[in-house]
C-alpha cells in the first residue's frame, strides 16, 4: 500500500483528520514523534488484536494510516477510550454546510471494517453519511464475517427508510406478508418501516450497501409471523 504526496496531501488538508490527529496525539506521540508500540496498545485497549502481526510488513506511516482508519469509527462513534481507560472524545470538524449537510468523500481504501454493529455476523464500513448529515440519514457497507451464521430471528426497525443493495455475493431475507426473497448481486430491496423481516442465510462472501434514515434506529425483537 503505497500513499502517493497527493494522497497525503488531501489527507492532511481533511479538517477532520486534522481533528482525529489532534484527539489521538497524546496516547500515540508522548515525546512528539510516533510510537508504533503505543499506536497498538491504543488499538487494543478499543478491541483491535493481531494488528502487529497484520502489518507487520508495513511501514511506520502505513502501520499509522492501516490501524488509524480501524480506530476512527470507534473515536467517531464516541467510543474511543485511552490506554488507560480514559475516554478520548469526539469533536466535530469545522467545515462547509450546505442545507444542513457537509460535504464528504469516502474512499475504499481510506476505510476500516469494524465489527461494532447492529448484527455480530457482519462487518461495517462507516461512509461518513451520518456525520455529514448530522444522523438523518446513514450509510454503510456490511461485509460477512466468513464462517459466522444468521440467528434467523424475527425483528423490526423504527426508522423511517431502509434500503438494502447487494453488491456481491448472496442473501435471504424473509418478511412478513412476502415470503422468502433471495437477493444476489445488484438486486436491491426498500424495507418499509417496521417490517416484520429476518436474515435467513447468506453466502461467505456477501457484500451489500444498506442506507437508513435517521441513521441511529432501534431494533425490536419480534414473534414470528402467524
């Protein structure tokens, strides 16, 4: 993974990262210069293991970019604690509004999967939709976890709009009044609000976009179906 200048250079013209460095400068730069060691007991203290052995091969400022894109989530979530436990808060950038919402670019490569979410057997990919639109509307991009399986159980969301696109792979969903629908690469599906539905099984490899609005929602256990 190589960063090119013009990469770095967007990268630190981002006010947000400015503001990300900024909240993780004291755990992992205690003398001003980056500490690798530190930068990895902070991963660990938010539940990132196995990075050393992950990155191993990288560079200083890869091993920097590679477990800061994992932490960002967590720190963006509000989650984000020191090594010591203490909470490492997150504060908004100050950037352009346009109609109540910021402008804002997501790159695949500049992203972390985290397993923090609403299912144990996925994976999530923040967009940044959420901050830019101050949580009324969210966006991510949810991955399998191979080997991990569906509970299949019945539930409904309280959210005003969801919508699902599968970008690879395979997944069943069944709702309530509709029946088994099997959703493979480029089908996509509008849950209405509060829709009896449940993930039945998917394929190892299953990648999809889900869009909500607002972009928090609560998720309610449900009988199933008579």
């Amino acid at each position: 993974m190589e960063i090119s200048k013009e990469r770095r250079e967007a990268w630190e013209n981002n006010p947000e990262n400015l503001v990300f460095e900024e909240a993780l400068s004291p755990e992992i730069k205690p003398s001003g210069e980056l500490d690798l060691e530190k930068l990895y007991q902070l991963a660990e203290a938010n539940g990132l293991g196995g990075l050393r052995e992950r990155y191993a091969g990288l560079n200083p400022g890869q091993v920097r970019m590679s477990v800061g894109n994992q932490l960002r989530p967590i720190w963006k979530a509000n989650r984000l604690v020191g090594v010591s436990g203490n909470p490492i808060p997150f504060s908004e950038a100050e950037t352009s509004i346009w109609e109540n919402q910021a402008f804002t670019i997501a790159h695949a490569d500049d992203g972390a999967f985290v397993g923090a979410g609403l299912r144990a057997f996925f994976e999530y990919r923040h967009l940044g939709i959420a901050e830019a639109t101050g949580g009324k509307f969210g966006a991510h991009v949810i991955r399998a976890v191979p080997g991990m399986e569906s509970p299949a159980e019945w539930h409904s969301h309280e959210l005003e709009f969801q919508m699902v696109y599968v970008t690879q792979g395979w997944v069943v969903f069944e709702y309530e009044g509709e029946g088994e629908h099997i959703l493979r690469e480029g089908s996509c599906v509008l849950q209405p609000p509060g829709i009896k539905h449940r993930e039945v099984r998917h394929s190892d490899d299953l990648e999809l976009i889900e869009i909500t609005s607002p972009a928090e929602f609560a998720m309610t256990p449900e009988d199933a179906p008579a």
